[in-house]
C-alpha cells in the first residue's frame, strides 16, 4: 500500500478503493495516482495535526490499572459443541481460592482470543474467569442461548471441584455479558436457581442487545434480583444501539437504585488514534488466547481480530468497572468507582496534553447525596507503600487521625488488629511476614469514619 497508508485509513475506505481498482482495472493510471496523492495529503495533514497529542497508557493502580496479584494464567478447554466451556485460573502464585467470574460472549465471537486482553486482566486480578461457549456454530438458534449457557456453566462448576484447581468463591460470583451476552447474562442472573449454577452478586452489560431480533429474551426483567448492576452503551453503537440496555435499566425495579446505573461512553477525537465508542469497543485480542478449533472460528471472529484494539476505553471503562462493580459487590470498596455518577466513575483518562477524554455520561434511578458513595473517600490520603508487598510495608496517612487497623483476608477473617487508644497520626512501619501471598484489605478507623484500601501481598 503507497504512502503507509493501510496503518491510517479505515478499512472500508481501503476495501473501496480496491473495489474500484479490481473493477476498473483499465482505468488511466493517473487517475489511480492522483486519488492516492489526495488521500495521502491528507493523512498526513491529519497524522501532523494529532501525532502529538495520544490517549494514556492503562494506569498502574486502581480498578483497571495493572498492578496484578498473579504473573500467568492456566488455560483450559472442557467439552465441545455448544455447550463447551474455558476455564481460567490465576497462577504464579497459584491461590487457594479465587472470586468466580462467568464472562459471555457476543453473537458468533465465540473465541476467546477476541476478549483476551481483558480475560487476562480479570484472572491476573485474581479471579477464576469461565467462559461459556453458547453456540456451537452460527447457526444455533437463539433459543438454546441461555441454556447452553448455563449448562456450560454447571459442568464448569463441577469440574472446578475435581483435581488440582483453584478453588472458586462462588458466593462471590459476578456476571460480564458483551452484546447478545449482555442478553444471557441478564437471563441467567435472574433463572440461576432454576438452572442450579451460582447466582450473581453483581451484573455488567456491556453494549448488550441482540439487534433487535427478539430472540433469546425473556418476557420480562422486573423480576432481575437485588444486585449490583451497570449496564454500558456506547453513543456509535449502531449494531445493538441501546434498546436492550435502556429497557433493563427501566424494568429492573428490585434493584437498589443507588447501586444501578446507565452509563454512556463518547467519541473523542482530540488526539490520534482517537477514543470510539462503537459497539466493538469491548474487543480485545489477544492471540494467547485463541482457539484453533475449525468450530470456534468464522467470518464474526476474523472480523473482530480486524476491528479489536485495547485503549482507554478498556482501561477506563469496561475494565475499571468491572474491577469496581466486584469489588463493591464482594467487599464493599470502590463502590465510589462504580456508582452515583463520582469523578472517578466518569473519568476516562487525560489525552498526553492533558486534555481529559471526553468523560463517561452517567444515569442513575436515585440521587446518591447523603449516602457516602457520591463522595470520594479519602483514601486518597492513606497510602501503602510499597504495594505489592511481601508483608513488610509502610503506611502513610498525612492530616488523618488513626484509632484502629484490621486487616482482613480475601474470605474475610481479620488476619491482624491493632489498636492505637489514643490515637496516632503519623506513618506505620508494618512487618508481617505470618501473611501468605493474596489479596487482603486494610480497614483503617480514623474518627471520622472507616475507609478500606486493598494489600497485595506477593512472595
């Protein structure tokens, strides 16, 4: 391709051109050039214009940042057709035990290498992710979806039970459905008792819908269970839109409003490559990932290989609050990353001129003044250093008055306690070398109220 121009232009611009110059071979070759000239111009009109200014690097810390328990991931296939499963678990350090994530997938990208990156970042998080491969081809019909889904489920369920695996916290169970998955997902959070598979404690959406076909929904979804729930559209999603989501968000009336919200993500162009928010946005490939199997593969997953990218959108939507929403759900922390509309929920990320994308639009059922979660709080001020740790740490907390310090493991057991009677307001050296490699949480008691931060603990 002249001009490096197939890194820069879109592909239906390319696949035209090529159309053109297939059909119109004959054409005078100097026309060919002068269009290609013109586009050329142009590119580099807009690469001079925006070269300077890109999106930011996943952050280091925080719900979807990259400081990671585990260093590897064990992969695993069980079953075939429509009812075959993966498993993955995190590794190195191998834990005991792990929250449980079901992840579903879209309508016909059915391989995992197209949500990779994003799979590797949930288990490197410190969860056992099962993902469910609900159609055997593209022509299972959509009413085996569901049912596929939690037969899959099921049968992971008890092969997790056998041999060497690590062991899955299922009352710390958590839902995550792309596109016609959001659809499954949402059915499943409400029929889990009835197909015997670990009820959720909390739901993500993620531009769900099923193109308006109507197949694979339930009649209604006034009975989804009180949990907690976001649900993610995209503002170009022009291939599920966002009927589905807007329906979900108005019909579940059990869940508590403080803890569901609707949220929006935003084109944003102010820099290169620019900010999307198609329906594609949650791809994510990653070839570590793929299956080779003839069955798990078609033209919906070779076109997502080429439409797939892992950006700010990931990072700062779709991965932060996953991350968030289970937090929130299992332990009751960054809750204020999840829900009720915070600077934290909304942000997206600063362009390298240090512009902020354009921010996440939020909608919420309930104003969350007075309740605690609209404030940040002010862990900000409390600080572990360093963290990871192998249980010799320091914490800091500048202007913050210290009563009490629990901390407590992943299955909630208090590991350490200690007491300060009158009270302390300076840095704590901490040396724990009794605290096995895992994730725990530091509940500190200053006077005006408890605030939680996460310990990684690794050897």
């Amino acid at each position: 391709m002249p001009f490096g121009l197939k890194k820069y232009l879109p592909r239906r611009s390319l696949s035209k051109i090529a159309e053109i110059m297939e059909e119109n071979y004959s054409v005078n070759f100097f026309r060919i050039t002068y269009i290609f000239v013109l586009l050329n111009f142009q590119v580099i009109c807009l690469e001079d214009a925006s070269a300077q200014i890109s999106p930011p690097p996943q952050p280091t810390s925080g719900p979807g940042g990259s400081t990671y328990l585990h260093q590897s991931v064990t992969k695993n296939k069980y079953g075939t057709g429509g009812t075959a499963f993966w498993i993955y678990e995190p590794n190195d350090p191998k834990p005991d035990s792990a929250n449980f994530i079901v992840f579903n997938h879209g309508w016909g990208a059915l391989n995992p290498a197209c949500y990779g990156k994003w799979i590797e970042h949930l288990v490197r998080k410190g969860n056992v992710v099962v993902f469910p491969k609900w159609q055997f081809d593209l022509n299972t019909l959509p009413q085996f979806f569901t049912p596929n889904s939690a037969a899959s489920i099921k049968t992971a369920v008890d092969t997790l039970s056998k041999g060497n695996h690590v062991i899955p916290r299922f009352y710390n169970t958590a839902y995550i459905g792309y596109s016609f998955g959001g659809v499954i997902s949402s059915n499943l959070a409400i029929l889990a008792d009835s197909f015997g598979i670990p009820p959720p404690k909390a739901l993500l959406v993620c531009n769900g819908g099923n193109g308006n076909t109507g197949g694979a929904e339930l009649p209604g979804y006034s009975n989804m269970p009180d949990i907690k729930l976001l649900i993610i559209a995209g503002q170009n999603d022009v291939v599920v839109a966002d009927t589905f989501g807007r329906m979900l968000f108005d019909s579940s009336v059990l869940v508590n409003p403080l803890f569901k919200n609707h949220l929006t993500t935003y084109f944003d162009g102010h820099g290169f490559p620019s900010i999307e928010s198609t329906h594609n946005e949650p791809l994510s490939w990653d070839s570590a990932y793929y299956s080779w199997d003839f069955f798990d593969n078609n033209w919906v997953v070779n076109a997502s290989y080429g439409v797939s990218k892992t950006d700010a959108v990931d990072f700062f939507c779709y991965w932060k609050l996953s991350d968030a929403i289970t937090d929130c759900a299992f332990y009751g922390i960054n809750c204020n990353y999840a829900f009720c509309n915070t600077d934290e929920q909304k942000f997206m990320g600063i362009w390298t001129d240090q512009q902020p994308i354009k921010e996440l639009f939020v909608e919420a059922k309930t104003s969350c003044l007075q309740t605690g979660i609209s404030k940040s709080p002010s862990d900000g001020q409390i600080i572990i250093f360093p963290n990871p740790n192998s249980g010799k740490f320091e914490i800091q907390f500048p202007e913050v008055y210290i009563q009490k310090i629990d901390i407590v493991n992943s299955l909630g057991k208090t590991v350490f306690q200690k007491y300060f009677p009158k009270g302390i307001s300076k840095n704590i050296s901490m040396e724990l070398p009794e605290l096995l490699p895992g994730i725990y949480y530091l509940k500190i008691n200053p006077e005006e109220g408890l605030r939680v931060k996460k310990l990684f603990v690794s050897r």
